[in-house]
C-alpha cells in the first residue's frame, strides 16, 4: 500500500485546523520542523507540533531538518508523532537515536539529502523502519525534483529487498503528477506532497489523484 503524506509547509500557517481537515483522507500529515541552522528556513518546535497532533485528523509524520538530531529528535516521538524522521547529516549516534525512537513508540526513519549516499547505511537498514531519500535539497516547498536521485532511490528499495526487510521508503521533495510516476517505479512506496497538494484547487482531489498514479 502506497502512503501519501501532504507536508503542510505550503499550507496557510494562520489556519492550521482547516489546513489540516482538507487533507483527512491521505495517510498521515507531513510536518517539516526546520530551526534555520540545519536548514535555512525556521518553520516550528514541539509546543507547535503537539497541537498540530491535538487537532489532526490522521497522524503525523515529523521530518526534523534540525541540528543535534541526538538531543532534539526524541521529544517528537514522546509528543505522539507517529513517525520521527531525523537526518543522517545531523545525527551522531544513528543507530542509538532509531533504538530510541522505537522505544518511544514511533516509527524510527533516517533521512538523507540529495549528496548523501545510502551505501554507508545498508548495513544498518534494520534498525530503521523508514529511509527517506530527498530528492531536493531541504529547507522550501516548491523546488524542482532532482532526477538524480532516482537511482538512490532504486538502489535503497534493492538493498531493502535483498535483506528481506519490511522497511517504508519514502521520497520528499517536488512529487506531483508528473514526477509520481518515476519515483514509484524507482520503489518508492511513501509519498510526501506539499505544493502539490496545497497548490491544488482541491486538496482531497489531489491526493485521490496522486493515489490513483502511484498504482497505475
Ligand atoms: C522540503 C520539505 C518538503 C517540502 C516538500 O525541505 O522537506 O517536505 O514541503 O514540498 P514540495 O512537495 O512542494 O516539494
Ligand atoms: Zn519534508
């Protein structure tokens, strides 16, 4: 089954709850915390986050491009994200911050930017139950999808088969009716959309749209 996860940075900031409501029927809300040190741009923080989770129709999905993901990622598993997405170029002690997660009750997810390889990672795919591949370079919604990270993406769904993993593979960056298509081909099976969705006449309609394009 193939997610799709609207991330609500292209969202109206001053309607949060009818932002959210329009997208009650895709799998969870994508929530970008950014702290403008790992990423150039300042979004929000925990007390934020945990009304969002308050009045969410579905649950979230936290993709934290936040320094010193060690000390600021778990927080985010204990406020009740459903998923807590953290970034390899962030974290010190990987394996020790997904071990964490987990036993905080969340889905443990490791992210990486577009130069950031997975090949390191393959041996530790396990202790993860997300990889997220970038496939633009974080901090704004809106930005061109990179057809170079295609092949990572390839790459990271043949090591998770070859392992016999159950492991979600999501892809994060420029996914829209154009680009859907190539990223589910690649193996992707976890789709986050912001512009989009937000963009659209119609939020619900886009993500019936993306949903019926991922299974084509
Ligand atoms: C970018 C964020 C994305 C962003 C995607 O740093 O991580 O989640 O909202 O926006 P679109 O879908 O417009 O590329
Ligand atoms: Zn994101």
């Amino acid at each position: 089954m193939i997610e799709i996860n609207p991330s609500i940075l292209s969202s109206d900031f001053s309607d949060l709850r009818g932002e959210l409501a329009k997208i009650a029927t895709a799998d969870m809300a994508h929530i970008d915390v950014m702290d403008n040190h790992f990423v150039p741009n300042l979004t929000f923080g925990p007390p934020v986050v945990e009304r969002i989770r308050a009045i969410s129709p579905i649950p979230l999905d936290a993709h934290l491009m936040i320094a010193d993901a060690d000390r600021n990622a778990p927080v985010y598993a204990e406020i009740g994200c459903a998923s807590v997405t953290f970034h390899a170029e962030a974290a010190a002690a990987p394996v020790r911050l997904a071990r964490e997660l987990r036993r905080l009750g969340a889905r443990a997810s490791l992210a990486l930017k577009p130069a950031t390889p997975i090949e390191p990672y393959i041996d530790l795919l396990g202790e993860f139950d997300q990889i997220l591949i970038m496939t633009v370079e974080p901090g704004f919604g809106g930005q061109k999808f990179l057809d170079v990270c295609l092949p990572k993406i390839a790459r990271t769904r043949q090591a998770i088969s070859a392992a016999n993993l159950e492991i979600r593979l999501q892809v994060d960056g420029g996914v829209s009716a154009d680009t859907v298509g190539r990223v589910v081909d690649a193996g992707a099976d976890v789709l986050v959309a912001g512009s989009a969705v937000y963009g659209a006449e119609d939020a619900a309609t886009a993500i019936a749209q993306l949903r019926t394009l991922a299974a084509d």
